[in-house]
C-alpha cells in the first residue's frame, strides 16, 4: 500500500494554518470595526471625533481627517492584538485635543477578550461592550479632570497640556 505524499499533507497543513489566521484576522477586525461603533454610540458623538491607529506607529494628526479602520489592527504572535484609538475631546472642532488608548485583544474559545489597563477585562458580549463603553467614559474623564491638577501642581518649568510660559526680559 503506497503512503501518502508527505510533502502533499504538509503542503495541505499550511494552507489550513493560513486560511485558519486568516479567519482569526477576519474576526478580529470585524470586532474592532463593531466596538468603535458602540464607543461612538456611547459616547453620543460623530463618527469623525473618533479615530484608530496602529499602536506602533502612533496617532499623528495633521489638520485631515483621515479615519483609520480595522485593519490599523497590529497582531502578535500570540495571538494577542492591538488597536489604537483617539478621542477628539474638543467639542468646538476649532483645535485638536485627544484623548488615546490602546485595546488589547485575544480570542478564547468563542470570545474576545479585551481591555485597555490592567484593572477590568472585558468580553465581546453585549453586556460586555456596553461595561467596557461606561469603563471608557469614566476612566477618560478621570484623565481629563486629572490634566488640571497636574497642572496646578507642577513645576513652573515643566511643560504641561494647558497654560501659557511667561516672557521674561
């Protein structure tokens, strides 16, 4: 009896490890695109005040609205990926201010699992979106409050996200 090709089955081996990568990105990206809708949803916001980007090239802005999507998402080799995101925290639209983070996700089983720090992990669910939205909102405002007493508190010579420099002749 003559025995399979052994280069036909590795040949076949990852062609199902590429189309199973595939799927896994497919999924990953479908999830990103579905939780900045939710952000922009819960945060009651125009879809142009929020933006992804790639978490290691960073967020530049250059007075375009150019929107990152899905695909901005980074993958590990772990399995583990990374989006980041940026707020414009400026109602009036006449200067730029951001608020970032970055969202670290990984499948297990059937879920994602994802978060934004060490302190709460959240799951893909619809409880789990919605926690995660309402855990966003209260841990940018927190950091936003934050800026003026940092401010308020720091050295003179320190550059800090608000005030002016006083000229001195």
């Amino acid at each position: 009896m003559p025995r399979r090709n052994r280069y036909k089955m590795l040949c076949e081996a990852y062609d199902r490890g590429v189309a199973e990568c595939d799927q896994y990105r497919l999924e990953c990206r479908e999830f990103v695109h579905e939780l900045r809708n939710s952000i922009v949803e819960s945060l009651n916001c125009a879809e142009t005040k929020v933006f992804m980007f790639s978490p290691s090239t960073g967020f530049s802005y250059n007075n375009q609205t150019i929107q990152g999507d899905a695909l901005d998402t980074e993958f590990g080799e772990n399995g583990t990926a990374a989006i980041g995101f940026a707020i414009n925290v400026n109602g009036d639209d006449l200067e730029e201010k951001f608020f970032t983070f970055l969202v670290i996700f990984k499948k297990a089983g059937s879920k994602i699992r994802f978060n934004i720090d060490e302190e709460k992990e959240f799951v893909n669910s619809n409880d789990g979106v919605t926690d995660f939205c309402d855990y966003l909102f209260e841990v940018a405002q927190g950091n936003l409050l934050r800026r003026l007493s940092n401010f308020l508190q720091s050295p003179g010579e320190e550059n800090t996200p608000i005030g002016f420099k006083v000229q001195t002749k």
